[in-house]
C-alpha cells in the first residue's frame, strides 16, 4: 500500500495536539490529525469540563438549600439529574461540534483521520481507520503524540465481575444518581466527585490508602478541606486498603477493606475508581521508532519535549509529571515555537498552578511548606483565615484560609488559598511571582473595595518565620 506524505502527523486530538495543528496549518503545513475516539481529549469529554458543567448544578442545589442564612426562603431544591447529564452533554457535544468545525472548515491544511494509529517504522504509521473502514499508511517527518491517559484500574479481586465506573465511564454514560457512591482515591478527582455528588443527593464515602486526603498538599491544607467535605456528609475512611469487591443479586456493591481499626465492609450502589492515570501508549509499537518509555509507560522526552527518534515530540499527559490541562496547552506553545519560530523554552523552571475545584476552591501556586523545607529553602508563612476578609463576611462564604510563603528577599515563594475563589486569588499571586514583585509591594497597592482581590493588601500581616 501506497503511504500518503504530509508534513506534520498527530496522533491526539487533545489540548496540545488541536492548537498545534491549527498553528501547522496556518503556517503553511501539510498536517494531519488522528483521533480514534471524540475530539478534543479528555478535557473536553470526560475531565475538566463536563466535571466542571455538572459542579455548577452540584453548587446552585447547595446554594437554593442553604439560602436560608442569607435570609432567603426557599423550597428544598429537587435534583433532575437527567436534566443535569442532558446540560452536561448538550455542552459537550456543542465543544466537540465546534472542534470539528475548525479541524474540518477552517482549516484547509488539516485532514482528519479517525481510527487508530500505530508506528510501523521511523516516521511511518499505520491507521485502522474507525468503523471498519480500512487501513491508510501516512509518512511526515515530524510526528506528534498527544495521545493521553486512561484511568488506572487496580487489581482488586472481584472489581471486574462486581463493575465500577472510571470518570471516563461516568461523565460519558452514567443515567442515574448514585444512591451510594464509593470512591477509591481522595486525590482531586475523588474530591470533586464526592463533594459533587454528594450535593446532587448521593451518599458517599471516598477510601484512601494515605492518612489524609490530598496526601501531596501540607497536612495543615489537606485537614481543613477534609473537615469542610465531612460537615456536608461526604465519608472518609482512610488508610484503607480494598481487599475485595463483590455485587450481590439485588445489585448492592459491597468493597471489603482492611483499616487501622480492622476490616470494613461498605455497601454502595456505585463504586468510582479515582486511583490515578496510565498513559494510551502500548498500541502505539513505540520501539519500532526508536521511542523509549519508562516504567510506566509515559514517553520519555527531553525539557523540549523531543525523544530519541529524529523530528517525534511528545506533548501532553502521555510524557508523564503534572496531568494539567493547562501544561498540556503550554506543551503545544513550547513545541510550536521551536518547530515555527526557531526558539527553544525549555519545560523546566515553569510554573505548575493548579485548582481543585470543590466549593471552596483550592488553589495552588509555588513551594509548599513541605517543599520549602526539603529544598532548605527559608521562609515565613502567613495564614488568612477567611472569615478575615470582608468580601467573604458579605457574602457569607466565610469558610477556609489564605496562606502564603515569603523568602528573605520579600518575594512570594508560593501560596495556598482555600476559600471562595481560590483560584482566581491563586492567580493574582501568581502575577506577583511572575512579575517578581516584593510583598510589600503588594500590602501599599491600591485595590478597590470591597473585593476578593484586597486580600493581597491582607494575607502577609501575620509572617512568621516557618519551621
């Protein structure tokens, strides 16, 4: 079979593969793009936004039934969690829709191949096009694979047989709420679910092999979520290890776990596996083009993203280290201004912000505590309570804190933000840093009143010297 030439593939239709190719094109390129599943990767279809669309129904009930300690009367609210799948997949089909749109129409330099590719030599690849309709062989000389992960399933006797839900399974086809959702994992995605569904009406218990959720922040950050997520009824049973899974013949889940305190046996409708992401690279027949993973299976790259086949790049979740969307868009600025503008930024030294997107937010930006100390690395800590803030006691949304690093030379070093609007005051800090400014700085700004952002006049009055 003839191979068909271009001058750039994609194998990925994620959050680093669609603006590269867009950015290709209209340079001039010759590209194509493989996708084997829906456009636009995970973001779209199974993480951050449709997690996000069904959040804001989970946060409006929260809101209608709690309404009362703003004065307001109002009926308990009734969740149509039909009505809530039906917004989350009508926007979703709508993204999906309008990437096709600028792939398809706008774009006259890109084909779009659906099916599933795989390399058969340097700079060859092979594709099982989708619904049986072939195969095609496609040569470039420049190859990119932004092909993502899936959700890691541990082996866990009798999780096959009994069934379970992945977030890719649930936020593509889960119909009805869960009377009794089990989570295994209380990292972030096991927060957001558990707060999420918890709020639309479920009962939920998140499991946890670590002593405390969130086991990569600062204790003293992870307690006071975990606290805020137990006074609206989500569960915790952590240090636990899952032993067995079992469904009986009235459909009742029952997840067997060995505890400090001795064996468990939690019975559930639903159990979601929250454990963690493996990347999509065994089809991929990488060593046919001299393409290393490691033990993991993530590519290996270089800081430029390049691996050791002449003119292949890896971009996004499949090379491994921090699964952001964002990362995964700053992969595609990077390899586009060394493919099109002959300029190299290499990946580390980057910022790494992230939000957990529970109610309060949890924004992070920089060093932790933790961190600071393992680097040796001195600092003062403030920490904000948010009942502090004006804006929050007008609102009501009093929960959480404000903390924030400092080195000795004035700069921020980082902050966590644990209230309403975590993530948008993480981001302001993260404009300090940027723009390496001293604290003081911040603390003599002018900044209206009454906002959120006056919190930067605030959130360094109690510096302490950090231990």
């Amino acid at each position: 079979m003839s191979a068909t030439s271009y001058d750039a593939l994609i194998i990925g239709s994620g959050q680093a593969g669609n603006p590269l190719a867009y950015a290709l094109a209209e340079a001039g390129r010759r590209v194509a793009l493989i996708e084997s599943s829906h456009l636009g990767g995970s973001c779209i279809n199974y993480g951050c936004a449709p997690t996000k669309i069904m959040l804001a129904s989970a946060q409006r009930a929260h809101h209608v039934r709690t309404a009362g300690e703003l004065g307001i009367r109002a009926d308990a609210p009734v969740v149509d969690f039909a009505a809530v799948v039906a917004r989350k997949d009508r926007l979703t089909r709508e993204s999906r829709a309008g990437l096709e749109r600028k792939l398809t129409q706008e774009h006259p330099n890109i084909t779009l191949v659906r099916g599933r590719a795989r390399f058969t030599a340097p700079n060859t690849l092979h594709v099982a096009l989708n619904e049986h309709a072939g195969t095609t062989t496609l040569t470039a000389p420049l190859i990119f694979l932004n092909t993502g992960t899936k959700a890691a399933v541990p082996p866990i006797p009798g999780l096959e047989d009994a069934g379970y839900l992945t977030n890719d399974t649930l936020l593509l086809g889960l119909g009805e709420l869960p009377e009794h959702l089990i989570i295994l994992g209380g990292s972030y995605i096991g927060v957001e679910f558990g707060q999420m569904f918890r709020r639309l009406g479920s009962r939920v218990t998140v499991l946890d092999t670590a002593p405390r959720i969130m086991a990569h922040e600062d204790a003293d950050v992870s307690a006071p979520l975990q606290q805020l997520l137990e006074a609206e009824g989500v569960e915790f049973v952590l240090e636990a290890q899952a032993r067995h899974v079992s469904r009986n013949e009235n459909g009742v889940l029952t997840l067997t776990a060995d505890t400090p305190a001795g064996e468990r046996r939690l019975r559930g409708s639903h159990l979601l596996v929250a454990t963690g992401r493996v990347p999509n690279t065994e089809d991929l027949n990488l060593a046919l083009a001299g393409i290393e993973t490691d033990e993991d299976g993530y590519i290996r790259v270089d800081e430029h993203l390049r691996t050791p086949a002449k003119g292949v790049y890896a971009l996004g979740d499949v090379k491994g280290g921090p699964q952001f969307t964002h990362i995964s868009y700053d992969d595609y600025r990077i390899v586009r201004d060394i493919v099109l503008h002959n300029q190299s930024r290499p990946t580390t030294g980057r910022p790494l912000p992230y939000v957990v997107f529970t109610e309060p937010q949890l924004g992070r930006i920089g060093l932790s505590k933790e961190q600071a100390r393992e680097q040796h690395i001195p600092f003062r800590v403030s920490r904000l309570p948010a009942s502090t803030i004006g804006r929050a006691v007008e609102t009501g949304l009093t929960e959480g804190f404000v903390e924030v690093l400092v080195g000795d030379d004035d700069r921020l070093l980082g902050a966590a933000i644990l209230c309403e609007q975590g993530g948008e005051i993480m981001t302001m800090f993260q404009l300090a840093m940027a723009g390496h400014l001293r604290y003081p700085q911040l603390v003599d700004m002018i900044i209206a009143h009454p906002t959120w952002a006056e919190v930067l006049n605030n959130a360094f009055q109690r510096l302490e010297r950090g231990k």
